[in-house]
C-alpha cells in the first residue's frame, strides 16, 4: 500500500455548461498552477468536455475523470468514472442507479445548498437517506463563496461509519477557483483515486484564497449566468418513461 497522497479537484465545469474556461485552458492552468493529480469535469448534463478532457490527458501531467452533475427532479448528484451521458429529469434514485448501472461513483455535491438533494433545512432527512439512496460519496466542502453555511452543515452531519466517503471540491467555474476545494486520497492515479473512495479513506480540504475568488465570481457572475442559461436550453431534461 503507497504512502503518497494526492489531491483531486472532483468538481469542475467547463464551457460545455456555465463555466467560462475552455477544457485544453482547464488542464494548462491544472498542470501550470496547481498540485493536483486528477480533476474530474462535471458539467451540468453533459459528458462532452469531460470526454474531450479525457482524450487530452495524455498531453498533460494530470489524469481526468468523467464526470456529470445530473439534474434530477430534486436537486444535483455528480457521476464520477462515467462511460457514457446520464440524461437528467429522473429521481434521485434513479439517477444513482443509472450511475452505479455503468460502473460509476455516485456523489452528492453541496447537499444542504438550494440544488442540494438534501436542500438547506434537509438535516433531519439525512439519516433515512444514507438508508435509502445508495450514493457512495457526500461532498463535505464545496469552495462557491455563498455555500459557507451548506458546508458548516455537511461537516456537522458527516461522520465516519456512514459507509460513504468523504470529498471535496471547488465547483470551479473560472480558472482562479480551480483547487479551491480538492479531495485528498491515496495514491496518484485515478484508479488510486476510485480505490480510496471505496475505502472510505478520502478526506475534503480547503485551498486558500477565498476572498479574491468571491470578488472573481463577483465581476464574472453575469457571463456565468448567460452560459448557464444555454446550457439549459441545450441540454433540456428529457422526458423519462415510467
């Protein structure tokens, strides 16, 4: 067993959603300014720029994870180590289940947020969750600067003994913010990534520099929402048959 750690940024979008950096900016920024070893794209209901960034790996010192955050009917869950897109408007559990269908990691990104699964007053929810959707991941630390009090609730009501690991993330929509919030786990790769989660051995951390980012999504917000309201109209929810 390897006693290196390694820092994955397992939440990033890109201009395929409503980020604003193009995915080769994303992995020369990632490889030129940061110490992470893998990141994971998760645009909203696409894998297009993960599967672009994967196919770029090998031109960069860093591994990539597909991903996607999926719209469901109750707020956001992330697919991580996905093959092929996940259309968004199902159940949460069904949508899990879609994910675990293709080998993948279901994680539950900024829970008690206003997009949580969990939603800000959903603490009292969260134990018959844990019973009833079969997620293997909860996003303990999300570095968007308006989620301080979703995170101050997802670390009170994290514990070991869950059975679900522990991540991090930044929610990157600009470069500057990449990094923000990383997952540490064993190894290097991302199969050292996607062993530790099934170890449970992952722990959230948090970079530094939050206020300049806050003043960077501050003056970039208006060109953040235009992109969003794009994606939504490109990747509209379709309609799925009972």
């Amino acid at each position: 067993m390897t006693d290196t750690w390694s820092k994955a940024d397992l939440h990033i979008h890109s201009d395929f959603s409503d980020g604003l950096a193009t995915i080769p900016e994303i992995m020369q920024h990632v490889q030129d300014n940061t110490d992470l070893s893998v990141i994971a794209i998760t645009d909203h209901n696409t894998i297009e720029g993960a599967l672009l960034a994967k196919s770029l790996e090998h031109e960069y010192d860093l591994e990539v994870v597909v991903g996607e955050e999926i719209s469901t009917k109750s707020g956001h869950v992330i697919g991580l180590f996905l093959e092929e897109h996940i259309p968004a408007g199902m159940t949460v559990a069904e949508t899990i289940a879609a994910i675990s269908e293709q080998g993948g990691v279901a994680m539950i990104p900024h829970p008690f947020s206003a997009q949580g699964v969990f939603g800000p007053f959903g603490v009292k929810g969260f134990g018959a969750a844990l019973n009833e959707l079969a997620f293997q991941a909860l996003e303990v630390y999300n570095s968007m600067p308006f989620l301080v009090f979703a995170n101050r609730v997802a670390a009170k009501v994290f514990a070991g003994g869950q059975g679900i690991a522990a991540t991090g993330g930044s929610d990157a929509h600009v470069l500057q913010g990449i990094g923000k919030g990383y997952t540490v786990f064993r190894g290097s790769t991302t199969a050292n990534l996607r062993s530790s989660i099934d170890a449970l051995e992952t722990r959230a951390e948090t970079g530094k520099g939050g206020l300049a980012i806050a003043l960077r999504y501050a003056y970039t917000f208006p060109r953040i929402r235009r992109q969003r309201e794009w994606n939504r109209a490109v990747c509209k929810p379709q309609r799925v048959s009972a």
